[in-house]
C-alpha cells in the first residue's frame, strides 16, 4: 500500500469520527493518540454525553471487532475472562471465550462493579491474554479497552483502586456539547440519519501498519529528560500525595510519540509532551488536602507544575 492511501484513509478516518462528534475533535484526537500508541482509555463522564456511542462507532470505523461488558454491581470476573464449560454429550470440558477476546473492548460503568471483577482486566490490559483454569488465552491484536464510568460522586459507584487506573493511558472527558451541536444532534436523531451504520474506513492490516509508523517516530535524550522531570515533579510538589509511575513516564512518552505521528513529523517535541501531561497524568495523582480545600482540578495544578519546568531547546 502506498504512503498517500493510508495517509487518506487516516484523513477519512478522522473526518467520519469528527462529523459523528461534531465539536469534539480534541477528544477524537487523544482516542486515536492513545490507540496509536496501544494503550487504554477511560471515559470519564456523566451519563448521556456519547461515551458508549464514541467507542462503538470508533471500532466500527477502525473495521475491528468490538466486545461490551456491561459492568453491574453482580458482575461476575467470568463474565470479562470468560469460563469453562463441563459438556455433558462429549464428557469435557471446553472453553467459552469471554468478551474480553475481542479487538476493541467497551467496559460500560466500570466503576459500578465491585473491585474483584474490575481487577479482571488488569492481566489482559498489561499482558494481551487471560488465564482460565491454568491456561492462557491471546487477545487478538491490535488491542484496546476503552472503559466508562460516571463521577465518583454518584452514588452506587466503587471507586477505581490506583493500581487499575495506572493500567489506563489516558483519562478523558467529552463534556456537554454546545447549544448548536445539541440541536443538531437533535434533529439528526429525529431524522433516524443516526441509524445509518458506521462505515468501515481503515482495516487491520492498515491499523497494524499506522503503529508500525508510529514506533518508528524518534524522541532524543533531551525530549526524553524533559519527560522524566516532568514526572518528576508531580512527586516533589507540595500538591500531590501520590506522584506520577514509572509507567505514567512510558505512558507519556508513547503517547507523546502516537501525537507527533499525528501532526506529522517524525520526532517528538517538548510540545507533544505537554499536550499529551494532562490526560496521561490527571488520573494518577492524589492531590494533598489543602488542595482539594482549595477544590483544586489535578489538570489546573498539572498546567502550573509545566510553567515551572524548564522547556529544552535544539
């Protein structure tokens, strides 16, 4: 395939999800940064601002297969790994794949099933496979969760343990849209044009050839140095209980990477890395008490804590 089909199949790509989410093209943008760079996502967000229909309809338009788990307080760790089955007619046992086996995998309200269920992700967010009964189970590839949950402040929800949120690359959030695209919407739905299904732009060799591309963008020491202080800092500063990971630095490196492939260039600049701070960190840090006194934002302290660093210049 040549160098200008997928760069316009990528350009098709982009322009089906931005007319499907009108007004949400950052959002759009760091969902297809985070896939790039093979991590997971999670939706923040209240209900009904497109969480479920973004994932589904960015699956759709990858050409993958596409898994939802509906996470509900009897959610069982069965249900996301799947289990095996005893069949009485051939007197063995045969495994039933859960729904986690697929390429692009929507776990819906999360947050509203107990720790020991969300804990089932975890081996296939890190490792690509499940373990049923002493096996192991491969993932297809290429392979991503996108997860959704509802503020924590709502009640019937089980917070998410910091060790499965540093599983996640990124955290965002849609937000309302605003008053013309909310009519819009309205008038697209009373039209049924919503029905229409999701064309199919990009396939999984194309998929697999834009993160080959993407690992082939180069960082140099120091852009990469500029990456450490900046994780650096969230575990000096007074504002935070709990600094960034080791792995929120890959994280923010990847992701960084995946952005510059975006905007076009093969190398990484200390500007990727700031795009790229706030949703890679802002749902890995604790903030201290005098801050959240303060009703400070993690994002709001994470801008300040990027004036102060210094910024490397070629």
């Amino acid at each position: 395939m040549e160098q200008t089909d997928l760069s316009q199949k990528l350009t098709a790509f982009r322009d089906q999800m931005n007319s499907r989410f009108a007004g949400k093209k950052e959002v759009v943008e760091n969902l297809l940064c985070c896939f790039l760079a093979g991590g997971h996502i999670l939706l923040e967000d209240v209900p009904g601002v497109g969480k479920t229909t973004l994932a589904r309809t960015f699956a759709n338009s990858l050409g993958l297969s596409f898994g939802r788990i509906q996470f509900t307080p009897d959610t069982m760790p069965g249900d996301v790994t799947g289990m095996t089955i005893y069949d009485m007619k051939s007197g063995e046992f045969h495994y039933r794949p859960g729904a986690i086996l697929q390429n692009i995998v929507l776990a819906d309200e999360l947050n509203r099933t107990p720790p020991k269920t969300q804990s089932a992700l975890l081996e296939a967010m890190a490792e690509g496979q499940v373990s049923v009964d002493g096996d192991i189970h491969a993932i297809p590839q290429p392979f991503m969760v996108v997860a959704t949950q509802n503020p924590i402040s709502f009640t019937g929800t089980y917070p998410l343990p910091e060790a499965q949120l540093d599983r996640f690359m990124m955290k965002l959030t849609i937000g309302y849209p605003d008053a013309a695209e909310e009519i819009r919407m309205a008038k697209t739905h009373l039209s049924g044009a919503d029905t229409e299904p999701v064309k199919p732009i990009l396939t999984t060799e194309d998929v697999l050839r834009l993160r080959k591309e993407t690992a082939g963008v180069t960082m140099n020491d120091a852009v990469l140095n500029y990456a450490q202080q900046i994780i650096a800092a969230s575990r000096s500063g007074q504002e935070f209980l709990l600094g960034a990971s080791p792995r929120a630095l890959i994280h923010l490196t990847l992701a960084a990477r995946a952005y510059a492939y975006l905007c076009g260039r093969d190398f990484v600049t200390p500007n990727d890395l700031k795009h790229c701070t706030v949703p890679v960190l802002s749902h890995r840090l604790l903030l201290s008490a005098e801050m959240k006194l303060q009703k400070k934002e993690a994002a709001e302290l994470l801008w300040a804590m990027l004036c102060k660093i210094k910024v490397p210049v070629d």
